[in-house]
C-alpha cells in the first residue's frame, strides 16, 4: 500500500504568493495530511498542538519536522533511546532556535535509530508500508514524503541523510560539514555529524536551507555545456542492485544527451583507504560520545549500541590520530578530483528501500563523502522494478554547496525526462 502524497499536497509551497495565500491555510495542509497518514506512516514520536501559525518570517506557515536527536524546549526529546524517555530538554538546539525565528511551524519530532545508530524505528515507507523507510533520518525523510510536513531536519553520520532520501523519493541535502549548526544535538561521532534538511524536491531543500540559514544557496540557471560530471568508479559499485546500476546508466545518459560534459573517475588510492577509515573514527568517538550511557544503563542499550561502543574502546587513541592524519590527507585528493569536475555522481545506495523492517540498509555510498565534509544532495527521479524509488547522489566540492544544488536541480530535470 502506498502513502506517498498526491500532487496536491506535494505541491511547491516555496511558490506561494504571500499576499495572497494564508500561511496558516498552508499549515493546516499539512495538519490535513497528518491526520491522514501518520498513523500508518508512524513518522513522529510526539506531535505539537495543533495551533495556527502565528509567526511571522520568511518560513511562516511551512511545516517542519525535526528529527528526535535535536533537543525542544517544548516537545520530550529521547535520542531514540529508552534512557531518555519523557526527558524535557530547557532549550531548543540551535537549528531549532533557528526554525522558529523564521517563522517555520514544528509540527512534531520525528523518529530517530537509538543515538541514531543502526536499530531501526517504528517508521513505514510512505511509498509502500511493507518497506523500509532507510537509516536514522528517516522519520524526517517519510515525513516529507507522506506530504505532512513541507520540510525536516536529519543528521548524517554514515549515510542517514542522502540514503533515506533515496530509499522514500524525496532530496535530501547533507550540507558541507558545519554548515548547519550542532549545537543541542546529542552526539554520537562530533567530527563525522552533520545535520542536514529534506524536501520534496531538490528546487525546494535549496530554497528551505537558503531561507533557514540566511546563505546563498537558491538555485541559479546553469548551462549544461558548462557543467563536468564525474561518474565515480570504484570496486563498491559491484554492490549495487541490477536496477541501480541500470538507473546510474540512465542518468549518465539522460545527463551527456542533455548537453553536460561527462568524465570517467576511478577512485584514487588515497580514497579506497578512507573508505576504512570511517568505522576507526566513528566507533572511538561512539565510545566516548556514549561512554557514560554505557556506564550507567548498559541493559537499556541495544546489542548493536554496545558493540560499537566496545569496538571504540578497543581503538587506541594511536590508530585514532592516524585514522583522523589519513583521512586529511584523502581530503586534500579530494579536493583535486575537482580540478577536473564540478559535481560526482554515484548511486545513494546500493539499490532501492529493502522490503521488511530487519534493517535500515547500509551507508556504501555515503560514508566516504560524509568523512570527506562534501556537500551531497540526494536527486530523486528513478524507480525499480517493485515503483520503488532509487536515487542518485551528486557529492560537490566542500564549500560549494550552491553549485552543488544548482547542479543537482538541473539534474534532476533531466533525469525526469528520461525515467
């Protein structure tokens, strides 16, 4: 069965003329399609009342849900773990403060993994409920997808940004590392983290993270004959489902016809070993970010949390700093892949949702670039052979995070036309 929101719902709010249109009416749109959905979607942990939107701000009206690891001064934040049940958070975390003072309406907090780990949520995939709606962000990512809010807020730690994307069909936008604050979120590797946004569309997350942040990140017109593709070559890519590899065909094609200059790029040495590098950082600074949980409620953790808090404990702070040295030095080569592209292309995830809910997917696709701090926008277009959606991830140089988007935008036009 599929709750993915018709057209109606889904529309582009960002469209909207101010002097015209109620935000008000706009926010009862998506109080419409709570009412409608969640109960099957199961995307929140808690709701908000349900009050017309008296703000004011460039955000007035439109919907947000805020994944469960960010603290609200007026919604129980629990990390998605039992430790945490009915715990009261004083004050919003900064992206939270952020929200409100544009005038955005925090309809609820969505589900979150434990710590926003592995163990997977109570959240169904809107586009069909016997599948997985993917990894930690994925109440934000079904959220959006349902129609009941017009955007959200996740965290990337391997790959729970750009994969939950994928796997229900919506843009998800990790930003360059720290370009969206952290501040009041709860940790579980403080150098990998980074918080990001989702929306319907890729037109839509720019514009919700331009107006949410004050930064230049709007869409500008770009002309494809001036635009470098890389498609990214690796050996992980034998991982990759038969539709996904179809559809990363598709889309190098619909892209070279559309006028974009395509270039070959096999992974350079450095890289291939950054790849390891991810799980040495993550997992020692798991064990420090959770040490004192550990301590203190081990028989309220999962099996999953606590294997990888002792794999981090095992980790000398040695095998630490080289992992952190090395992985520094895949960023300067990562930087220099740009000398020759603009944007690369790589599958978001080795195929589409999986069908069940035994697993959240795995982060193949997206660990190397969350560690490298690059830009990554999910671009939603193609379907498998179950209507089940697979996206296509554009990684831009850090720092670039408006081309990035520009590019992913015209991308995902051109993929449209051709799925």
């Amino acid at each position: 069965m599929s709750l993915f929101a018709p057209q109606s719902v889904r529309s582009n709010l960002f469209d909207r003329d101010q002097s015209n249109v109620d935000p008000d009416d706009i926010l009862q749109r998506s109080w419409n399609r709570v009412d409608e959905a969640e109960q099957k979607v199961q995307a929140f942990t808690c709701l908000s009342n349900k009050t017309h939107s008296a703000a004011q701000g460039p955000l007035a009206g439109i919907a947000v849900g805020v994944k469960d690891i960010f603290d609200t001064h007026d919604l129980p934040t629990a990390y998605g773990s039992e430790i945490y049940q009915d715990n009261q958070p004083k004050v919003d975390a900064a992206i939270v403060a952020m929200l409100r003072s544009k005038g955005a309406s925090i309809i609820g907090k969505t589900t979150t993994t434990e710590f926003a780990f592995f163990k997977p949520t109570k959240t169904k995939n809107p586009n069909n409920l016997d599948y997985s709606p993917g990894g930690s962000s994925a109440g934000s990512a079904a959220a959006v997808a349902a129609g009941m809010v017009t955007a959200a807020i996740g965290t990337q730690t391997g790959g729970s940004m750009v994969r939950p994307a994928a796997f229900c069909g919506v843009a998800g936008f990790k930003p360059s590392y720290r370009i969206l604050p952290t501040t009041g979120m709860k940790y579980f590797a403080q150098s990998l983290d980074t918080a990001g946004t989702f929306a319907k569309s890729v037109a839509d997350v720019a514009t919700f993270t331009s107006l949410l942040t004050d930064r230049d990140l709007e869409i500008e017109e770009l002309n494809p004959s001036d635009i470098r593709i890389g498609i990214y070559k690796n050996d992980i890519l034998s991982e990759a489902s038969d539709d996904m590899i179809a559809a990363f065909k598709q889309a190098a094609k619909a892209a070279e016809t559309a006028g974009f200059k395509l270039v070959n790029l096999d992974e350079p040495a450095e890289l291939k070993t950054a790849h390891e590098l991810h799980s040495t950082i993550q997992c020692f600074e798991a064990a420090q970010a959770l040490g004192p949980e550990f301590a203190r409620y081990p028989d309220l953790l999962s099996d999953k949390i606590k294997e990888a808090i002792n794999e981090g404990m095992a980790i000398t702070p040695a095998e630490y700093d080289n992992a952190r040295r090395s992985a520094k030095n895949a960023r300067r080569k990562t930087h220099s892949l740009y000398d020759d592209v603009d944007v690369i292309l790589t599958p978001s995830a080795p195929g589409a949702a999986p069908k069940g809910f035994a697993t959240t997917g795995v982060a193949t696709f997206n660990k190397l670039w969350t560690l490298m701090g690059s830009p990554c926008v999910n671009i939603p277009a193609f379907r498998d052979g179950n209507n089940m959606p697979l996206g296509i991830q554009a990684v831009g140089k850090f720092g670039r995070d408006k081309q990035t988007l520009s590019i992913a935008h015209a991308l995902q036009a051109t993929f449209e036309k051709s799925a």
